[in-house]
C-alpha cells in the first residue's frame, strides 16, 4: 500500500506541531506575517505562546478552545484557529474567541488605554461566504457612513480552503503557497516541490508534514484525530442529508413552485456550509446559477 509522504495540515494534532511548538515558531510567524494585513509597518519579530484553553470568568461561561493563541513582542494578540467543517454560528465563535483574549488582558488595577490589538484567523475547509467569491476576506470595524476604521483593535481573516482552484505550477505568491499547503498537501509529490520555487519556510512547513520523520506515538495521535475528524463529517454529512431531504419533503407539501423552491433553499442552507456552490449544484442535479439565485433568499 502506497503511503503519500506528506500528512495532512489540518488535522488538529499535525497543525499544531507545526504552528503551535517553540520549535516551529519561526513558521507561525511566517505564516501570520504572510497572511495578515496590519495597520502598524512592521512584521511580526517574535511570539510568545500562550495557554490555548480560555478559563471562563464564571462556571456558567463557556470555555474557549483555539488551535493556537500567541502574542507578539509588542503585545497583540493572535487567535488562530483550523475549522474542519461548519458549524452554525461559527463567525460567531470567532467574535466570542476574540473578545476573550482581549479582556483576559486586563488584570486588577490596569487601565482600558492599555487594551492591545486582537486579530482571529481562521482557515476554513468549508465556504463561509457564499456569495464572496475570493478566498480570503479581511474583516474590520468600520464608521457605517463614512468607513472610517476608529475602532482598530478587533480584526478578522477568513480563509475559505475550497474556493482555492489552483494547482501547483500557477502558485505566485506567498498567500496561494500556503493555501494550497493547506488544501492539498496530502497529495503533493515530493518532485513536485523542486518544480516551483518554494520560498524556504514553505519547504519547512512540508517537511514538518512528513510521516517518515514522526515518531510512532506521534503518528499514532495523528490517526487518532483523523478517525475522529472523519466521523465528525460523516455526522455532519447525516445532518445536511435530512436536510436537504426535509426540504424537498416541505416543497412537496406545499405543492406550489415558490413552495418547492423555499424546500430547497432550505436544503441549500443546511448544504452551503461544507460545499461550494458547483458542488451543491451537481449534488442537488441543479445550475449553479439557480443555486446562487435561491442561496441568495436564505
């Protein structure tokens, strides 16, 4: 049996011994400075890690549990977190992360002058924003009429894995290497990376990816959450079927064309987080077109 040599980047034990270790650190900061638009010129020099699992202030709060949360050596903060699949009210999630760490800054006696930046990035294999075509979308805190950016210490980066369509030998930048890292590297042959100038901390992060250099127990956590992340999507799998089963049902019943369509789009909902819309089209025997039109009234 053929082993690919390269293991998968979202796994959650694989991206954090990449992303989450002392060792790696470098490729963090690679990876955020790469990645992120900042208000302020400078990169990122350093990172310090912090404690990714967020005490709640009260035992009714809810914990939070981010894949990686660091802070650079001029005291912003970083939530970065992998999502494998959708889950209803995940932008939310995002925000709530976000505002955690930022008051987990304030111990007794100091002052709100003193909050720092806080910036969540998520990558995301499923679509997040339909009806946004690019990848990647950055998120900020705007004046509704005049756009002007005055609140400056809360910002968002999305990252949408299958709205990616490149392959390997169109890469150009550094933001395209990595989302096809993130996308593809399971399937990325090892004479495939000497074909297109990978810049070095891209090399790097792939040979944190391969299987042969880990250790047993290392391999042997890493399957343990590939098995768990695999019956996660067949569950969530289950979930979209009934709906989309549901929602056929309900424009059955109602028996009208604006009944049938309000069936679908219900089933189009439940779809939207783990599909793009050429894939609800071909699994719903549908035009992308239609499927855009009905995603649209959701």
């Amino acid at each position: 049996m053929f082993l690919n040599k390269f293991l998968d980047p979202k796994n959650n034990f694989a991206f954090q011994k990449i992303f989450g270790t002392e060792k790696n650190k470098d490729i963090l900061i690679q990876f955020l400075n790469d990645i992120l638009v900042f208000k302020h010129p400078q990169p990122i020099e350093d990172v310090t890690f912090l404690k990714t699992i967020q005490d709640p202030d009260i035992a009714a709060q809810k914990t939070s549990i981010v894949d990686v949360l660091c802070r650079d050596s001029v005291g912003h903060t970083y939530v970065v977190e992998m999502q494998i699949a959708y889950e209803k009210g995940f932008e939310k999630r995002a925000q709530y992360y976000a505002a955690k760490a930022y008051t987990s800054q304030m111990l007794v006696g100091e002052k709100y002058k003193d909050l720092k930046e806080v910036i969540f990035l998520a990558i995301a294999d499923f679509v997040m924003f339909p009806e946004k075509e690019s990848y990647k979308s950055d998120h900020v805190i705007l004046d509704r009429e005049t756009y002007d950016h005055d609140l400056k210490d809360f910002s968002f980066t999305f990252l949408e894995l299958p709205k990616f369509k490149k392959s390997f030998e169109e890469l150009s930048t550094p933001v395209e290497q990595w989302m096809y890292f993130f996308k593809n590297a399971p399937e990325t042959q090892e004479k495939d990376l000497s074909k297109t100038g990978l810049y070095p901390i891209m090399e790097r992060a792939y040979e944190e990816l391969n299987r042969f250099s880990w250790k047993e127990e290392e391999l042997l956590t890493y399957d343990q959450s590939q098995k768990y992340r695999g019956a996660y999507l067949a569950s969530m799998e289950h979930e979209f079927d009934k709906g989309v089963e549901k929602g056929r049902e309900e424009g059955k019943e109602i028996g009208r064309e604006e009944g049938r369509e309000e069936g679908i789009a219900f089933a189009i909902k439940q779809l939207l987080g783990v599909m793009s819309i050429s894939e609800i089209a071909t699994y719903l025997k549908m035009d992308e077109e239609t499927v855009r039109r009905l995603s649209s009234q959701i």
